[in-house]
C-alpha cells in the first residue's frame, strides 16, 4: 500500500512542491497501481459532483453539434477519409 506523508505542509513545502512529488511517486508505480490511483481519484471526483458537471457540459455540446448537423451547418466526412487525409499530411503509412 502506497502511503504519503507531508510534514509540515504550508511550512516548507508549497502546493506545487507537493503536486510535484506526489507526480514523481505516481510515475513510479506500475502500470496497475496507476490505474487503481486514477480510478480512486475519478471516484473522488465523482463524489464531490465533478462529473455531474462534466456530464451536463458534454451533453449540451452534443446537442449543439446534433443540432448543426440536422440544419446542415456543418459537412460530415467519412471516417476513412479522414485517416486518409491524416497519414498522407503526417506522412504515417
């Protein structure tokens, strides 16, 4: 189990000191570890309505982009033609 001490936070260490270590110590850990840490942060998140927010701001850029897609606002291009277009500018075969 991972543990994290700071001693006297707000006496030496800034946030960003802090932010940073706890950035290093993350990095470190194996790939497993990481995606148990970010699925307790998004759980965090989630619990203080962070993802609430997230949720309402995307479903109303989906609406406006439905909506300019049904009044022919916007031109809708295939996907292989799209990755076509993206390896011959970035040269990716």
């Amino acid at each position: 189990m991972l543990e994290i001490t700071v001693e006297g936070y707000g006496n030496h260490m800034n946030t960003l000191e802090t932010l940073d270590g706890v950035t290093s110590l993350a990095l470190g850990l194996n790939p497993y570890e990481q995606s148990l840490l970010l699925s307790r942060i998004f759980d965090n998140l989630e619990s203080l309505g962070v993802d609430a927010e997230h949720e309402a701001a995307w479903a109303a850029e989906i609406e406006r982009r439905v909506r300019e897609v049904e009044n022919g606002e916007v031109e809708l291009i295939d996907h292989e033609v799209v990755m076509k277009e993206l390896r011959d500018r970035f040269g990716v075969r």
